[in-house]
C-alpha cells in the first residue's frame, strides 16, 4: 500500500508543480465561473459535479521536461524497486 500512496503524492505533487490548474473555457474563450456548491445529491461521499478545467503548462523549460522523460520512459522502459514494468 505504501508504494501506491507514495507514487500517488509524488505524481500529484508533480502535476501541481508543472501546471497552473486553470476554470475552463466557454465556447467564447472566457472562463467559465466555478459553482463552489454544485455537488452531487444523495451520496454519503461529498462528490462534485462535473466540471470544466484546463492544465495549462507554467514554462517552456517544464514542457520539455515532461517531453524528454516522456521519451525516456519510452525508451528505457519504467523501473519501480528495479524491476522493469512492461508497458501495455
């Protein structure tokens, strides 16, 4: 269970690192305001609605980051504990 957890924060802690999580946009390009209260009823788990968002890259220098591990990922293959990991 741990591994999953860790590998969990440390990718969520990436993509808040990388992106700005931005309200998404109407057919008009303006954003779309957030409803804070739009949650889905009857369920014991507070869950909200759907809504639309956009992660939008903070500088060049973290895109290509992502592109270059990307790329190795695909070459190298993934290794958790030093184990190679196949890809589907």
């Amino acid at each position: 269970m741990w591994l999953a957890e860790n590998s969990l924060f440390i990718t969520i802690s990436r993509i808040l690192w990388v992106f700005d999580i931005l309200p998404g946009l109407d057919e008009n390009g303006n954003e779309i305001k957030r409803d804070t209260e739009a949650y889905e009823p009857g369920l014991r788990l507070t869950s909200p609605k759907p809504f639309k968002a956009r992660f939008v890259m903070r500088n060049e220098e973290n895109r290509r980051m992502i592109i270059d591990e990307w790329n190795q990922a695909q070459n190298e293959g993934y290794k958790i504990l030093g184990d190679k990991v196949r890809i589907a």
